[in-house]
C-alpha cells in the first residue's frame, strides 16, 4: 500500500503464530452433530471445512479459559502423520496463508515456540513449517521466534526463492540474532526491549533503539534492512502506552530518516477490549502519522487502504483516538459507549 511518492506500507501478516487464539463461545468455534467440538473454516476453494479441536487440547488451561489456539492445532494435526487429520491441518495452514497473500502481505510471519516447551520439538516444527509453507507462497517468510536455535533452523531451511527473508527478531538481550542476520542475509526487526526488560517509556524505547540499530550498523546491516518494532502494549494498562510508543516512532523516524522501516505488533494495543478491530486500525493511523511504514497485523481484518482513509470524524474514531493518546483513563467513555451500542 503506498504512503505517498516511493513509499510502501510493508505489511507482516501475523496470522501463522502458535500463540493466536479464537474464542470458544465465538462464532468460529462449534459442535457438529457427532459432538465433535471444531473450528470452523473456508478452505482455498471457499468450502466450508471443519478442524476438530483434540482431546489434548481440552485438557490445557487455554482452552479452560475459553481460548482455543487453532494454530497449535493445525500445525500438530498436520504433523501427526495421520491421514485425514494431517490433510485438514495442512488445509487450514494453507487457507490462512492464502488469505494473507491475497490481503496484501508483503511476509508471513511464521512463529512455533508454543507448540512444545521443548526446544528440540520447537526446531523440528520450525523446519516443518518453513517447508511446508514456502512452496505455496509467492512471497517471503518471517522467521519469528524467541529461541535462538529455532531461529537458526528456520533461516537453514528457507530457500528465498520468493525474496529476502526477515528475520524477527534482534534485540539488546540477544545480539547474536544480528550474527544471525547478517550471516544468512536477512532484514530484521530490532526491538526496543533492554537488557534485562521491556521498556518503559519513550525514552527507554529510544536509547534501547539507538544501541541496537548501531550494534546492526556495525555488523554492516544496512539501515535500509531494519525495521524497528517499538513494543505497543496494551492500552487497558496504562493510558500512557499509546503515547510512550508514539512518541518513540517519531523520534526515531526523526533521528535514522526516511530509509529505515518502523513497524510494530499493532493488534497488541487492543488486548482486553471489545470492538478490537476498531482500536487497532485508529492506532495503526496514528502510528502511519507519526512515521511507521510496517506493520505486524491481519491484513485479513485490519485492510490498510480502509485504515488509511478511515473517517476521522466519526464519533467511533474520536473514542478511540482520545483513549489511544491517553484523554480516557481506564478507557471509561470508550467501555461507556461499547455498552451503548455507539460503537
């Protein structure tokens, strides 16, 4: 999606990540007539299909909670090396590729650390997944994951036969992933996580920013392969998170120019509230606004040309931007008019 003149909103499509939930009692999720309890799903051709949820997932915390994490499901179902439950994972994995590609991704994000506390089972996923989904895109992967060695596994694996890959991601606690980077000639998201924690507030998020991007620059990455990820947390938490992340994608647009990427996991702002979507596309405008050109979201639900030409006028807008830039604290008037139907 172009921004104006040459540039492009790159768009990371998150949807391939063992963490992403649906609801049980949403509208995804039901019982067929043989009691098997399913996620409900169009395939590549748009029939309907159905992906059983297992025994062993029933038994999970997640799941007794009322979240069910339909890509761990898909991804074991699919390695299970059992027939018909092996082809509908398979099938649901390529649905969600394909919907992603089609909605404009530019990369697909692809992350396993929760499909095992293992490491060995979390390598052996990665190198599964990068083979079974790159021969059906026509675009690059992002190999994400917080464990080093699966890093490692997934950029052995990939072919880049459809581009550069990215590499997700570097921060202060683990420079080696820039080793990593530079090694299989990668871009690569940097964080603006510190040592030893998350940041917290603008001017951590900018200093924790300089010292990476400068430990990538001298590595010779070029400024042009990194994408900074700010950190967005959610704004139920504190008031001030939208600003802290705000504010740091605009220092930092100001300080590196216009050749490097600033992108983020957007969706993350809106954890805890209802009407998610909206949240989500008011922060992503604000944050094209203050100097991002990427971003780490479901091009599926979140569609940028709607986002970029979403009507700022508009009562729902207004709610959301005022909460998002700290004017509504604990989100009081937005709850307030969720509950009013205003929304």
């Amino acid at each position: 999606m172009k921004l104006g003149g040459d540039s492009k909103f790159i768009i990371i499509g998150e949807n391939i990540h063992t963490t992403r939930v649906v609801l049980r009692k949403g509208k995804l999720v039901s019982e067929r007539p043989n009691g098997d309890e399913v996620v409900r799903y169009l395939d590549r051709n748009k029939k309907r299909r159905y992906l059983v949820i297992p025994e062993k997932i029933k038994q999970t915390q997640d799941y007794r909670n009322g979240r069910v994490k339909h890509i761990t499901i898909a991804i074991q179902s699919a390695m299970s090396g059992q027939e018909s439950e092996a082809n509908e994972g398979m099938e649901y994995l390529y649905s969600l590729a394909q919907r992603q590609i089609s909605a404009g991704a530019d990369f697909l994000d692809l992350n396993v650390d929760e499909i095992s506390l293992k490491s060995d089972k979390q390598k052996e996923a990665m190198q599964w997944i990068v083979q079974t989904i790159q021969p059906i895109s026509s675009i690059p992967l992002s190999i994400d994951s917080s464990n080093i060695d699966t890093l490692r596994i997934g950029l052995e694996t990939c072919s880049n036969h459809q581009g550069r890959v990215l590499l997700n991601s570097a921060s202060l606690e683990r420079l080696e992933a820039l080793d990593l980077a530079k090694q299989y000639d990668t871009q690569v998201i940097v964080t603006t996580a510190g040592e030893s924690g998350m940041p917290q507030n603008t001017e951590e998020r900018v200093a924790n920013a300089s010292q990476i991007i400068e430990a990538a620059l001298a590595r010779e990455v070029a400024i042009k392969d990194i994408f900074i990820d700010p950190l967005v947390f959610p704004i139920s938490v504190n008031a001030e998170f939208g600003n802290h992340c705000l504010d740091a994608i605009r220092l930092l647009r100001q300080r590196y120019g216009p050749e490097i990427h600033i992108t983020g996991g957007f969706s993350n702002v809106s954890f805890g509230l209802p009407c998610r979507r909206l949240v989500n596309d008011v922060f992503i405008s604000l944050a094209v606004d203050a100097g991002a050109n990427s971003g780490i979201i479901d091009p599926t639900t979140s569609k940028i040309q709607s986002v970029l030409n979403i009507d700022r006028g508009a009562k729902p807008y207004q709610l959301a931007e005022k909460m998002l830039l700290g004017g509504d604290l604990y989100c009081k008037n937005f709850l307030r008019a969720y509950r009013k139907k205003e929304l």
